[in-house]
C-alpha cells in the first residue's frame, strides 16, 4: 500500500515560504494499493487539489474519498476538485451523516450561490453520497474498511484500511479522551461517559496497526496552557497512543496552522532526542505534503 501525502496542515491552509517543506495545504491523503492502482482518498482538503491534477492522467477513473468530518479543512478542496466535472470520473463520498440525503445536502451547502459560483448540479462525474460510522464495514476494489468515533467537538470518524495483511489507521481531529470528552455519540451510549473506557476501546481498535496517521496539532506545552478542549492533541499524547497501541509506525498531521517548518524540525530533533534517551523505539516521522510513503 502506497499512501500519498497532499495536505496536512490542520484548520487552514498556510500558503509561504516558511511552510515550503511540510507543506500548507490541509488534510488530504490517497492510499494506493501498488499490484492494482486502485485508490481511496482520505478528506477533501485543499490538498485535493494537487491530487486532481494526478488523476486527470490516471487510468483509474472510480474511487472512493472518506470523510473524516465537515470542518472546513477537511472538505475546503471539494468545490475545487477537478475530476468532479468530468464525465468520465465515479465517486462515492462517504461522511458521517445519518442518511445519504444529509450527507448530499452538507456538501451541497458548501457550494451555495453566497460561497461559490457553480453547484453541485454542475459537476459533470458520476457523484453517489453514503453515509460511515461505527457500526458500518465497507470493501472497496480490495481495501476493506472499518470506523470509529473519535473524540472532537463534532462527530468525527477514524478510519481503518486494510490492503493484504497490512492496516493504517487515519486518526486526525481527535483529543485524548482522558484530558477532555466531547459530546459522545449515541451508537458510544453504553460506555457511559467514561474516557478510561473509551480510551480502552481505541487502543483496541488501533493495536499492532502497520502505520498510525495522527493528529499532533500542539506541543505538549501549547495544550496544556491554551489549547486544552480544542479537539485535538499535542505530539506527547499521540506519542504515548501509539506506543501503547503498539503501532509499528507513527506519522505525525495536522500541523497547526503558524507551525513553520523550522519549528517542526526542531521539535523534530527534541522528540528523537527524548526516544534515544527514554529508549522508545518507534518509526516516526511527521507528514510532509507531496511525499510518498510504503507500508
Ligand atoms: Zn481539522
Ligand atoms: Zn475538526
């Protein structure tokens, strides 16, 4: 599995030269499965828009994109998309929204005649709408994939692909349960409220993944002093997850948004400087736009 980064910066995009290396364009990631070209892609952030200029070339003409929310660096990129106005292009998007006629009518606010010149009766490619959550297991070509709730102010889903005997796990936009709980799902009821609970129940879902795509918006020091009850994490916790999870390998996104990439190097080299003395041995590296990684 070939997974391709084309956005992850986190809330907005940072466009500027001290942004060149990671990238500024916000959440947006394609999985390829090498033997069959086949992809899905992961939100529809600006970073959609590089990815649109791929395809226009690609053989591959159906796909799937996964909706992770509707914040609006998760589907900023969607209006922008240029495979959706050509005739030739399927796609199903899947969100979580009750039903598909929600789903359709959330994208379809985006492209209201106030915020954008041409709506979705316009886009000329085969567009189905369907809705994820937890409870749902979906295959598409050969990836299967799964979903779980994560903890953020609006309803927020992680997914899990697996390709042969390989799994990645996207687990962006999400807080860990013990420092704050957001509004918890009704499908969460019978965990009463509990973070321990549920912070049980996510290291389940994400044990011995191949690779780990996770949120680490702040340093721990920014969390604690001003951004606690945001929705997100801060590079420590996600560390911890991950090792407690056992993930094989761990990509750090959703950079916040006035991180230049001289900060991310240097916190970069702190964290392998805390690995090497505490002896933590875990891949890690953060998610740098138009890069290519194979797990
Ligand atoms: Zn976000
Ligand atoms: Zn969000």
């Amino acid at each position: 599995m070939l997974v391709n980064f084309f956005g992850s910066r986190g809330s907005l995009p940072s466009p500027g030269l001290e942004y060149n290396e990671y990238g500024g364009n916000t959440s947006c990631i394609q999985i390829v499965d090498k033997e069959t070209s086949n992809f899905i892609i992961l939100d529809g952030g600006t970073g959609l828009r590089n990815l649109a200029t791929k395809l226009l070339n690609s053989d591959i003409t159906e796909s799937i994109i996964l909706l992770s929310h509707f914040h609006w660096d998760h589907i900023l990129g969607i209006p922008f998309f240029k495979p959706f106005y050509i005739p030739k292009f399927k796609f199903t998007i899947y969100g979580p929204k009750k039903t598909k006629e929600e789903m359709y009518n959330t994208i379809n606010h985006v492209l209201a005649e106030d915020y954008f010149p041409v709506n979705f009766e316009n886009f000329k490619a085969d567009i189905k709408f369907d809705t994820f959550d937890e409870h749902k297991k979906i295959q598409f070509k050969n990836f299967k994939i799964e979903a779980l709730w994560t903890n953020h102010p609006c309803y927020t889903l992680s997914y899990k692909i697996s390709l042969g005997n390989k799994t990645l796990v996207y687990l962006t936009d999400h807080e860990p349960y013990t420092e704050r709980l957001h509004k918890v799902h009704p499908q969460l009821e019978s965990y009463n409220n509990s973070g321990s609970l549920l912070q049980a129940r996510l290291i389940n879902y994400l044990a011995d993944c191949d690779l780990l795509i996770i949120d680490a918006e702040y340093t721990k020091h920014e969390y604690k002093n001003k951004y606690r009850g945001w929705g997100h994490s801060s590079i420590n916790d996600s560390i911890q997850l991950a090792l407690e999870c056992r993930a094989k390998q761990v990509i750090l996104h959703h950079h916040g948004q006035e991180r230049t990439d001289e900060q991310i190097n240097m916190i970069y080299s702190q964290l392998m400087q805390l690995f090497k003395q505490s002896n933590i041995n875990i891949k890690c590296t953060y998610a740098k736009e138009n890069s290519c990684l194979e797990i």
